[in-house]
C-alpha cells in the first residue's frame, strides 16, 4: 500500500506492506486503506458524520478481487493499492480471465478456485461474479466518474476516480460512464434511458439536451446501441454494443403466396441450378401453335398448355387395330348413297 502526494508518483508520503494472511489480515487492511483515503465531513442535524470520496463497498470489493485473481506464478510482484489525491489505483499481477469490456455481464471465472471457495467461507468473497456490479453501482450513487479497467503487460488494474463535476468530464469520462451504465441497466432488466442518464450524472430535466449528446457521443463510439430505431427520440432505450439483437438471416423468412419463382431464387445460388441463366413463371405455349386447342385434344397426348412443349414425337398407329370399325361403315347403306352422290 502506497500514498502519494498529489497526482503523480514522485513524492511518497507513506508505504506499508502487510505480512499477515490473507484472512485473518483482510479486515485490518480495509480499514488501513480507507483511513488512508481522503474524506469530507458532513453535518447531519446535530451530529458531525465523515463521508469516504470513495464508497468503501467499492474499495473493499476491488480488493477482494486483486488479492483472490492474483496469478501465484508471477515472481516478485504482487497486489498494490495506490492512492493519490484524486484517484486510487488496485493492480495485481496476471491478465484477467475475462475481457475488461464485460467485467458486468459475464459469469464468474476463478483462477484460483481453491483460495476462492476458502475465502468465500471466511464471508470476504461471494463467488457470484457480482463484485463488478456492486463497484458500478456504487459509485454511480455517489456519482463518481466511472472506474476504469486496464490491462498492463501481465497485470490487472482497476482506477477509481474521485468526485469530479459532469462539465469537467472529458470525452472518455463521459462516454465509459454511460457504456458501464447501460451494463449495469441490462443486467437488472431495466432499460437504459435519458431519464436514467440524466439521474446518472445529476442533469437537471431542463438540460436533457446534454444527456441525449452523451447517448450519440456513445452511440458514435460504438459502445452503445438503440434498442428500437423506429422508436422516437424521446422513448429510445439502449443496449449496450455486446447486447444488440442479431439480424436474421438473409432467406430464412418464408416468401408471399405466389411469388414468381425468379424473385426466391435469385438473390441466393443454387448449385444445381448453375447452368440456368435465368426462371421465369410466365405461361409458355409450343411455338408457331395457331390454334390452342391441337394441344388439349386427348389423342395427342400432350401436356396442359401452360407447360413448355419443346417437341412431338410422332408414334406409328396400327391400321389393322381400326379395321373392324372401318368395315362396319362400309356396310351401311346410307354410306354406300352418300359416297355414290359424291361421286356424281
């Protein structure tokens, strides 16, 4: 444990390092850390009350945190709390399981699972994979700039920033407060809003122009999306980037009744069909057909005229199978007139 004076690391004011365990050593070290951590002094009524710039749920769980993920095979390093004037920082060695960016949704991983179910029992961690959640909300109810997760070469470092006005946020401030935000709304089921943005940062209603400047500063960034884009500005919700609806895929919806053949399959190659230049659903008739009707008879045998006739095949038809009909119109007589008075 390191204090500096002022922001930087030139001057040291005190360095302690603690060489007890880590359960029976952990409540002396919160509350070593917190009377090291500048605070201000608040009159409630009659009685004077002194107020932590940092909520001391969020010191303790970040602790908790850099002592339990710690990476064992790191050698001559390991977990540090430095506090300046305006911030204090919690690094401990090993890279993060998980990425930085969703610290607030993923579920718990543990490097070291045995130490994490000893200290679990011990009633110092949980083992829930809400310790982010809590530093989060936290510190928005204090209304602090948002903590900042980093990952050095090799380590994990957590920055808790101390109180600092919305109009001396810069860019970077203003747009990871509103992204860790719209985490902290997703994960509890509620939605992200300009209400909550602006009950987030203390914007008074009348300034709600600053808070939808905030949205579209993030929106632009990429960290954060509407939910709805058909939505009006003034009801639009948002999610954050790793939370946004999937489109669906291209063909999966299911084409109108009747749609021509040509528009369902040609946006998407078929490879049977890849010798096809082009579909099309109009009705084809055999060529230089004069009268639609040789196509209908039944003796021809051909298909309805709405299917493509390419060509007729021409089947020899046995005389000798009509000849017994042709002889019965022979013997009649009134042929026999009838062919006579032709014949005249």
């Amino acid at each position: 444990m390191i204090q500096y004076r002022g922001t930087g690391r030139t001057e040291t004011l005190k360095e302690q390092e603690d060489i007890k365990g880590y359960a029976c050593g952990f409540e002396g070290l919160i509350g070593y850390v917190n009377g090291l951590l500048p605070a201000n002094e608040v009159i409630e009524q009659a009685l004077r009350k002194t107020v932590s710039m940092f909520p001391e749920l969020a010191v303790r769980e970040l602790v908790a945190n850099a002592i339990i993920h710690q990476d064992f095979f790191v050698t001559g390093a390991g977990p540090m709390v430095e506090i300046f004037d305006d911030r204090i920082g919690i690094t401990n060695p090993g890279e993060s399981l998980v990425d930085t960016e969703r610290f607030v949704d993923t579920p718990p991983r543990s490097r070291n699972e045995s130490l994490a179910s000893l200290m679990r029992r011990f009633r110092i961690c949980e083992e829930r994979g809400s310790g982010i959640d809590k530093v989060v909300f936290e510190v928005e109810l204090f209304q602090l700039p948002a903590p900042l997760f980093e990952k050095p070469d090799g380590f994990t470092r957590t920055v808790l920033f101390a109180h600092k006005p919305f109009s001396a946020m810069d860019k970077a401030d203003r747009v990871r407060a509103c992204y860790l935000h719209a985490c902290l709304r997703y994960v509890t089921r509620k939605p992200m809003t300009n209400t909550s943005v602006r009950e987030r940062f203390g914007i008074a209603e009348k300034n709600a122009s600053m808070a939808s400047r905030l949205l579209s500063e993030a929106v632009k960034a990429g960290l954060i999306v509407v939910e709805d884009p058909e939505a009006g500005t003034r009801i639009r919700s948002y999610l954050p980037f790793w939370a946004a609806p999937r489109p669906s895929p291209r063909g999966s919806s299911t084409p109108a009744h009747g749609a021509p053949v040509a528009r369902e399959l040609g946006d998407d190659p078929v490879e049977r069909l890849a010798g096809v230049d082009r579909i099309e659903d109009d009705a084809v008739a055999a060529r230089e057909v004069t009268d639609r009707r040789e196509l209908l008879g039944a003796p021809l045998r051909v298909a309805a005229a709405d299917v493509a006739v390419d060509d007729l095949d021409v089947v020899g038809r046995d005389r000798r199978a009509d000849r017994p009909a042709l002889e019965e119109v022979g013997a009649d007589a009134a042929d026999h007139a009838q062919g006579n008075s032709r014949g005249r």
